[in-house]
C-alpha cells in the first residue's frame, strides 16, 4: 500500500483518482495543478468546481502548483495529463520527480509522429522506472460520485499491478490486475476513435441497429490493430476493449462521443473543440492510428473514415455511406 501518493493533473479524472485514493485512512493524497490560480480556488472549496462541482474533498487530499512540495516523500505517482500534452509537461516537471518512483498513467492515447504509448513516454521523460496503466469503464463523474466501477490494472511488473489494485480498490471501485500493458493501452486509445464514430451514429439519428454494429466491427477493429503490434486477443473482450468502448459510446459524459455527436449534426471541428470543456483524445490520436495503419497495412475502415471525417472534411453522411458499400466479406478472417 502506498502510504504518500501524488497525482500530477487535476482534470477529471486526476481529481476523480486523487479523490479516491484519499478515501484510504492515513494516507495523503496531493494532486498537482498546473496554476497557482487553481490551486487556491480548489483549496478555498475543497472541490473542483470546473470540473467535478459538488464533489467536496476529502481532509487528506492537499492541492498545489508547486510541483516539488507536491512529489517530496511520495512513494507512487499518479499521472493523469492528456497525451496531446503529457511529454511538454512531464519535461518540465522532471528536474523535481525522483527518480525510480513507480507511476500509474491513467491516460488514453498515442502521440503524434512518435507512436508511443503514455507509459512508454513516461519512461523516456522521467527515465526507467515501473509503469502500470490503469485503464477501464471510469468515466470521472461516477468515480469521484462512488457509483461502482471496475477496471484493469496491467504492468509487466506484478508486484506492482498487485499493489496499485491494492491502492485504488475500496467498496465502490474494483480493480483486477493484467500483465498486457500493451493491449491495455492501445484498447484504451483506440476505443476513443470509435466513440467518434458513434456519437456521428447520434447525431445522424441512426438509430440502435447502426450503433451496436459500429460497435462490434469497432472491437474488430481494435483488436486487429492490437494482435498486430503484438497485443493479447483476450485483452481486447476485457474491461479495457470491449468495457471501456461501450461506456465511451453511450455515455453522455463522453467527450469524444459529444465530438462526434456534434458532427453528425453538422458542426464544424474547430468549433467543437474551441467549446469543449476537456481534452477530446480521440481527436489526436486518430491521427497516430491512422498513420500506423498505413505504415502497417493494418485493415480498419471504420477508423480510416473517422480519419477522413475529422482531417479531410469529408461529410459524416458520405463516410457511412464508404462503410456500407465496402465490398461483402465474411465476418472472420477464418471463415473459409
């Protein structure tokens, strides 16, 4: 059990993980902030008001902006920055975070260009140290509230998957442990883009049908991509694949189902993005997959499409109509 653990990023979910970290009697929780400003106000309130308004703070949770007060004594780190933002960020923090500290990444995505994954990042800017990715059906508003909740946590360190499921399980939130960080990762990334495509589903109004098949073909998808970068097929059926994509896809806290949504009713990217509140994943990263897939001559249309829609201006209207008149085929690869 960790006894001082440190929560780098006070979006959501950093607030929603310190939150529950803190629920463990005699532990202290301090969660990082980018601005002093913020900082304070969270202080005064005791609650994140732009983000997670009503959900008070626990005693033990402490706020700060000055990074080297926040990480001094920790012995587990929690970082929750967006990909889009992580290597900025984490270059600037790392004169002050010790090295060796295991981290927990409660992120989802690929970076542009690079490819890498949030714990690969993580090992690059802070050096070599144990990484676990805490991935799953856990949108922030219900953790923070104690709505029950599970996830995965997957590292290739045991030990380390065993404690942090130690950590962040209490009675509302269940944690399981997974050796393929991999295939955690990329199903969290992934799952992402096809939410996308689903809120384009909503705000076409297309009705049940079209949505449980763009979510099937979507895990089809996700999969593929993964065994072929050498992920676990069993990962992709678990609470980090197929969980975490139907939350994403139905929820109405998701912001990148909200993103798609808002393009099937015609609204242009830009706007979207300038008035989201957050950080929209799917976006950036459907750029990585899309490259990838090039590079790789990995087989996924529904991302491919979402690509175009998003950096080709193509219409959501025109990108179905692409996916419905794709040649017939049998549902397996294996089917003879």
């Amino acid at each position: 059990m960790a006894d001082r653990v440190t929560v780098l990023g006070s979006g959501a979910m950093g607030t929603a993980c310190a939150i529950l970290l803190a629920e463990q009697p005699g532990r202290e929780v301090t969660m990082w902030t980018r601005t002093a400003e913020h900082a304070s106000e969270m202080a005064l309130h005791r609650e994140n008001r732009r983000l997670l308004a009503g959900v008070k703070f626990p005693s033990n949770l402490f706020v700060t902006a000055d990074v080297s007060e926040a990480v001094a004594g920790s012995d587990l780190l929690v970082v929750a920055i967006p990909t889009a933002y992580l290597r900025t960020m984490l270059t600037k923090l790392a004169p002050a975070i010790p090295a060796g500290v295991p981290v927990v990444s409660v992120i989802k995505g690929i970076e542009n260009q690079t490819f890498l994954r949030p714990s690969e990042i993580l090992r690059e800017v802070l050096g070599e140290r144990d990484v676990v990715a805490l991935c799953g059906p856990s949108h922030a508003e219900e953790v923070a509230r104690r709505l029950p909740g599970s996830v995965v946590a997957a590292g290739e360190n045991a030990g380390l998957a065993e404690r942090v499921q130690a950590a962040f399980t209490t009675d509302r939130f269940r944690v399981y442990t997974n050796h393929d960080i991999l295939g955690v990762e990329l199903a969290a990334a992934l799952k992402n883009v096809v939410a996308i495509a689903a809120g384009i589903c909503d705000g076409l109004r297309y009705g049940d049908n079209a949505k449980a098949a763009l979510l099937t073909r979507g895990i089809v998808e996700i999969t593929r991509f993964g065994v072929t970068l050498g992920a676990e097929p069993e990962t992709f059926s678990g609470l980090a694949g197929l969980g975490d994509l139907i939350t994403t896809c139905f929820s109405g806290f998701g912001r990148n189902r909200r993103v798609g949504e808002r393009l099937g009713q015609g609204q242009p990217l830009p706007q979207i993005l300038a008035e989201l509140h957050g950080v929209a994943e799917g976006v950036t990263t459907c750029r990585s997959v899309y490259d990838l897939c090039l590079a790789r001559g990995i087989e996924t249309p529904i991302i491919t499409e979402v690509y175009r829609v998003l950096f080709e201006g193509k219409s959501p209207v025109d990108a179905t109509q692409s996916l419905m008149l794709r040649r017939p085929r049998a549902e397996s690869h294996r089917a003879p």
